[in-house]
C-alpha cells in the first residue's frame, strides 16, 4: 500500500490523538501516505479530507479530543439526502470510489460499535479496513479497557473527590450521575477510587427504600456527607430507565439521563437530608488523556497499520489482560456489561460495605 486514511468518528474520548500520531509517523516511515477524513462519516461521505504529515501530530498525543474532528450521528449507509428531510441513502460505495480514485487502498477507523458496524459495512463493500475501539464506556467486547476509558475514571474521581469537600461544609447527600449507558464500569471504577457510599449500577436495580435507609444509616452515624455514584440508566426495581431525549437519526437513539435529579428528590423527601443532584456529562471525556490512554492508542493504532499492511482486514484490534488481539468485526452490535460474578473491583467494593442498593 501507498496511501491509507484514518477516521475518528462517534463520540470523542481521550487518546484519540495518540492513535492517530502512531499511525501517521509508522506509515511515514514505511514510505506510506497517511489521509486524514475531517468530522467522522460526514467527510467520508462529503469528501472532506487533509494529507497528515509530521507537523501535523507534532505533541498531539497529550491533547484530547481528536485533530480530525468527529461526528455521533451519521451513518453512511443511511445518510441524510440534503434537502428532503427525512430521507436517506446508502452512500458507502461512492464515498469508497472517492477515496480509491485519489490513491486509498486501506482505512484505519477509530470508533464505538456504531462506529465500527459502519466500518465493517465499508470492508464488505471493497475497502480494506480496520477498526480500533474508543468509548469511555468501556463497554466493547473487543477490547478491555477501550481507548479512553481510563482518562474518563480519572476524571469522574477527581470531579466526585471535589464534590465531597461541599457535601461536607453542608451536610448533604450529593447524587452523581454517570455516563456509560447500560454499562456501569465507569461509574463502578471512578464510585469505588473517589470513596463514594452508594454505587447503583444499571446491570442491578436498586431498592429505593434500602438506599434511603443507607442514607439515614450513615447521616445517622456522624458522618456529615453522602456520595451516591448512579449510572445514567440505573432504575429502581419494577420502573423504567430514565430518558432525557430520543435522536431518531442517531447510532444511539435513546439518551439517558436525569437519574440523578430524580433520585436526589426521592432521596430528600423520603430522608428528610438535603439533596443535590450532579451530572458530570462530558466532563468525564474531556481534558488531557493519561498515560494509560496515550500508550493503549499508539500501540493499537501501530498493530492496527501492520495488519492494514499485511492484508488482515476485517480485523477489530484491542487490548484483553493487556495483550493485543484481534477479532472479526461482529454482525451484531452486543454490548459488553459488568459480570458482577466475577469482576474483582465489584467484589471488593462488595466486601468494603458499598452499598448497591440492595
């Protein structure tokens, strides 16, 4: 090969840039040119590409984010026709004839399992692919932990850390609401590192009543704070999800979120202890990634581009007990959960005395 793309697309996460440094400076140094697609699928679709060079990914590994720009919506093959609203198209096979008239013969993409469901379409269709997992929500079970999973943990524990402070001053309970949609590592790893009290996960629905009494136990106690770690879609046993919005033309279409403001109005009616909900939102996927991130992008993005060379498409690389692997890119989008059997960092929050709600 003489020339590849890399893509980021769906939500952003730290690490990304890490990836694409990696790739850009092997390639190079293999004599291969390295395109860039701007905003995820919108510039597959819509040509929107940049010749990445050095200068390009000079430090770029210790920003967030993505230089390429992303998108969480579009889907090539069912894009949006421009001016006839509500109608789509399938736009895989030309955007494909794009790339390959300019010199492509391979693309490495960078996603979630939205993301990556695109890229093997795009495989099937006559491109040589290969994808690399993202997703702070540590939920793919391609990889263990995902490209910026770790970044996202340590920013939940240092925003729940500074929250204790104020809980404290006035005595409240303070109900933090977590990303991750029906998986619950993040609030889980960032509940148990920050010295949360309660942890409500969505792969377990609580009992309000024993978390309020939870509540009372430990107000009761003499400690002058409680913090509760809820995932956006936990729900009370016997009652629905909470859902903020559905994004009809989204990979992801039911949004949660307002868990916390529920729970917390519960919990000060119920309690008669003052409330406060937080949503911590895309705090937890901005800023600088750590070390973790930086090292898990670069490795993935170097073994992602041997394979792209080799010939081994179709491939999605990750990380299993910190081991490169890789595995066919599935037909069927299956979201990894917590096995709260067998996860050590549950059992032992467990045997500390965390509450789950239970």
């Amino acid at each position: 090969m003489k020339k590849i793309a890399i893509m980021t697309a769906g939500g952003d996460c730290a690490g990304l840039n890490s990836v694409i440094k990696s790739v850009v400076l092997s390639a190079i140094n293999k004599g291969i040119v390295v395109v860039g697609i701007v905003d995820g699928y919108i510039g597959f679709v819509e040509r929107k590409y940049i010749v990445l060079d050095r200068k390009n990914v000079e430090d770029i590994e210790t920003k967030g984010g993505t230089i390429l720009g992303s998108s969480n919506k579009e889907c090539p093959f069912h894009y949006p026709v421009q001016g006839k609203n509500g109608e789509f198209e399938d736009r895989v096979k030309d955007s494909i004839s794009a790339l390959k008239k300019i010199g492509v013969e391979g693309m490495i993409i960078v996603g979630g399992d939205g993301t990556l469901d695109s890229a093997r379409v795009i495989e099937e269709a006559g491109m040589p692919t290969i994808g690399i997992p993202k997703t702070i929500d540590n939920d793919m079970v391609a990889s263990n932990p995902t490209i910026g999973f770790q970044t996202a943990v340590e920013n939940a524990t240092q925003a729940i850390r500074k929250l204790k402070t104020t809980a404290y001053s006035h005595r409240r309970v303070i109900v933090v609401e977590m990303m991750g949609r029906t998986s619950g590592y993040l609030t889980l790893y960032s509940g148990l590192a920050s010295g949360a009290d309660i942890i409500l996960l969505p792969e377990k629905d609580y009992n309000l009543t024993v978390v309020c009494e939870k509540v009372k136990e430990i107000m009761e106690s003499g400690k002058r704070y409680v913090i509760i770690t809820v995932s956006e879609a936990s729900k009370e046993t016997g009652k629905d999800e909470t859902i903020s919005r559905i994004v009809a033309d989204s990979f992801e279409q039911k949004r949660y979120g307002g868990i916390a403001d529920k729970l917390s109005k519960q919990i000060e009616e119920i309690t008669g202890y003052e409330s406060r909900p937080m949503v911590l939102g895309h705090l937890q996927r901005g800023g600088e990634p750590c070390t973790e991130d930086i090292l898990l992008g670069a490795r993935l993005g170097n073994y992602a581009l041997k394979l792209l060379l080799d010939g081994q498409t179709g491939y999605i690389v990750g990380v299993q007990e910190n081991i490169i692997k890789k595995v066919k890119f599935p037909k069927k989008r299956v979201a990894r959960l917590l096995d709260l059997e067998t996860n050590d960092v549950y059992q032992t929050a467990l045997s500390m005395g965390i509450c789950f709600g239970e």
